[in-house]
C-alpha cells in the first residue's frame, strides 16, 4: 500500500513538474511580440522611418499604448469573471486572443517607410498589443493549476526566465540573417525595410508555435472545477477589493496600479529612447535586447527564489527602489552608449522579477475559483490609469525632451513604493486555499 502510495505521488509530482514546464512555455513564446514588436525593434522603425521624427514617433507610440490600457482596463475584468463561469473558459478565450495577437502582428508587414502608414502601423499596434495584454490576463490566471503554495515564486520566475532566455535566439536569428548580411533570404529589400518589417512576422510564428502545446496541454490534461458561484459580477469584483474598507487585494491593486504606469513606459518606451537619446542603430538595438534578455534571466531566477523565501512584498519594494536611482540615472547622467548600456543591464536584473512577484501576490490573495475575475482586476489595476504613464512621458516628450520624458514617469514608482508600504506582507485571511 505504501509503494502505490508512493507511485502515486511520484507521477502526482511529475505531472506538475510538466504543467509548469509547459506554463512556462506561452511565456517563451509571447516574449517575442514584447521584445520584437512593442520594446526594440517595430517601435524603432516607426520612430525613425515611418514617422522620421524620433522624438515624435516617440510620443505617438506611448499615446497608442497608453489608450490601449484604457481599452485592456475596461475589458479586462469582465473577461476575466466571464472565464470563471466556465470550467475551461479561462484557456479558451487565452487560445482565442493568442491568435488574434499573432494574425495582427503579422500585418506590421505591410507598414511601408513612409508618414501614409502612420495611421496603419498606430492601428495595428493597438490591436495586437490588446488582444496580447487580454490574452496574458487568462495566462496568468492559470499559475496556481501548476504550482504549489510553497513555490508559486519558482514556478513565475521559472515562466519570466524562459520567456528572458527564449527571446536570445530569435534575436540572434533576426540580427545575422535579416539585419548585418547584405544579401536577404526571400529576396527582402533592405533599402525599403523589408528586412525589419519581416521580423514582426517572424515573432508572430514564434508566438504561435510556442504557444501551442501549452493551450494544448492545459486544455487536455487540466482539471477544471465548476464554478456554481451565483454571485453577480460587479458585486464579485467589489467584494475583492472592498469588504468596509480596503482588503489586502485592493490595497496592492492600488500600490500596482501606480508603479505599473512606469513599467509600461519603461517597456514600450525602451528602443524609441535608445535609438533618439543615444543613437542606437537597429542592430545595436538588437544586439542590447539580447544582452538585456540574458541578464533578465538571471535576475528573474534569483528573483522567484527570494520570493518564496521571503515575500513578493519585499521583492516587489526592492526593485521599485532600484528602477526609480536607474531612471535618475538613464535621464540626467548617462551621457554615452556605454552608460546607457550598463544602465538597461541593472534595469533587465530587477524589472522582470517585479512582474513575477506581482503576479505571485495575486495569486497568493486570490482563491482557486477566484483566478480570472482576480486577473481581471490585476490587468485593470495595472492599465486603468496606464495612459497616464505613457501621456506624460508622451507629453513631456513632445513639448521638451525625450530625457525629460523619461525622468518625469519616476513619480509613479516612488507613490507605488509609498502605498505598497501599507500593503499587508502576508495576508492570512486571502491566502491560497
């Protein structure tokens, strides 16, 4: 009896090691819309070739992202809640969205180098950043299927690192095959773009290989509770946030919502920066992406470790504090490719780790029947006011500089680092069940 107990749990344990493994794998794959289209390289194109206005182009793609979380916050929650109702509901709509995002990431393609496509390439970037953001709001609700209370750290870091390691090679594919050589596959033409505007295609077909045999797995091999909760849905969503007074989850929904306006900037923002501050050309731009990948991957493993050692919340305020000193640091010091080189490197070590923590701690509050109206809430938290992040850095950008632009998005992170303070390190009463 002891031995088929034991048997049990052995295959019990090894059929979580593969649920994370595959959890970690849509990690892999969405990264590449993230590092190819919204940080590095599209939002650089548009910048410097479609616009030919970098401090211009600049600005119009914060505004788009900015009104892209107007749109992901008023959609998020109810999406969220409508997946709950279903036993599969939450995979469902993530496979849905996931093809959405790579069907419209394709159509960068045919965003010429010309100001005719500004309007194109603006509307594309809006649909298939939604339809990724949307889809990420399912994926995350999804981490506590495959994790355990005592590593649901490991289990994120694990998904972040992949998705930080996986980007190296289709970075490294894109910088010698369709960038450095003179002579392109498929005939592309460099002089008119081709070459760059066939890399969004490609981080479309990573996504959706990638992507595929975790939504299979998690479709098949998944066990989903029904959800028999007659609770209304804005009643449910309130109840989450609000019960007489803030609970622990509107407390760090407030604290996210704040400091997460910065990270849209820091993310979206990154290759418009490098390449109108410092002059990075397209390849140089690759050639940071993968060094910033590689070092996030280090950071996001140490990360996920302290974070089921210590707390999110502790993890969290650590990198708020380190991202605040390397803005003050990239807006107002660093005068040299050099410095700003070094700067990305220590930002890559700590940005990836406050989105795994964060997820963690969402997950930690939340119930198992909870997870995609909770998600909801997680993605509204941290786009309801994401406008504001990317319009002042969009604004200021416009009016003074794009130094300015960046230095003035550090009042995000120091009132996130004020309200996490008040943040319940471990709230008892809304741990996982």
């Amino acid at each position: 009896m002891e031995d088929q107990w034991d048997t049990r749990e052995i295959i019990a344990n090894g059929q979580k090691i593969v649920s994370k493994l595959f959890y970690a794998l849509y990690d892999l794959a969405n990264s590449a819309y993230t590092i190819i289209v919204v940080t590095f390289i599209t939002s650089a194109y548009f910048a410097n070739q479609i616009v030919g206005n970098p401090q211009l182009g600049a600005a119009y793609w914060q505004w788009t992202a900015g009104l892209c979380g107007i749109l992901v916050a008023v959609t998020g929650p109810l999406l969220g809640s409508l997946a709950d109702k279903e036993p599969k509901g939450k995979i469902n709509l993530l496979h849905t969205f996931t093809i959405f995002c790579v069907l419209f990431t394709s159509l960068f393609w045919f965003a010429k180098p010309s100001v005719d496509y500004i309007w194109y390439a603006l509307i594309i970037f809006l649909l298939s950043n939604y339809f990724y953001e949307a889809a990420v709001i399912f994926y995350n609700s999804l981490l506590k299927s495959c994790s355990n209370e005592n590593n649901i750290g490991k289990t994120s870091g694990f998904a972040f690192a992949l998705g930080y390691i996986g980007c190296v090679p289709i970075l490294l594919f894109s910088l010698y095959v369709f960038v450095l050589p003179d002579t392109i596959p498929f005939g592309l033409d460099k002089s008119k773009f081709e070459n760059i505007r066939f890399i969004p295609v490609i981080a479309a077909i990573w996504f959706l290989i990638f992507s595929y045999p975790m939504i299979n797995y998690f479709k098949h091999r998944i066990e989903y509770k029904e959800n028999s909760d007659p609770t209304p849905v804005f009643k449910k969503l309130i109840a989450l946030i609000w019960k007489n007074k803030f609970t622990s989850t509107g407390k760090f929904l407030l604290a996210r919502m704040i400091y997460s306006d910065a990270l849209i900037v820091l993310v979206a923002g990154g290759g418009v920066y490098a390449s109108g501050v410092f002059g990075f050309t397209s390849q140089e731009l690759l050639k940071l992406a993968i060094f910033a990948n590689l070092v996030a991957f280090v950071g996001v493993l140490i990360g996920g470790y302290l974070n089921d050692k210590f707390s999110s919340k502790i993890i969290i305020l650590i990198c708020i504090a380190v991202l605040t000193l390397c803005i003050f640091y990239s807006s107002i010091i660093a005068q040299t490719k050099t410095q700003f080189f070094c700067n990305v490197m220590v930002i890559s070590l700590f940005i990836g780790s406050i989105q795994s923590a964060s997820r963690v701690m969402m997950t930690g509050l939340l119930k198992s029947e909870d997870q995609g109206s909770g998600f909801g809430l997680f993605s509204f938290s941290g786009r309801i006011t994401a406008f504001a992040g990317p319009l002042l850095a969009g604004t200021m950008t416009f009016f003074f500089s794009q130094r300015i632009g960046l230095l003035s998005i550090s009042i995000f992170f120091i009132i996130g680092f004020i309200l996490m303070l008040f943040v319940d390190k471990e709230p008892k009463s809304e741990k996982i069940s």
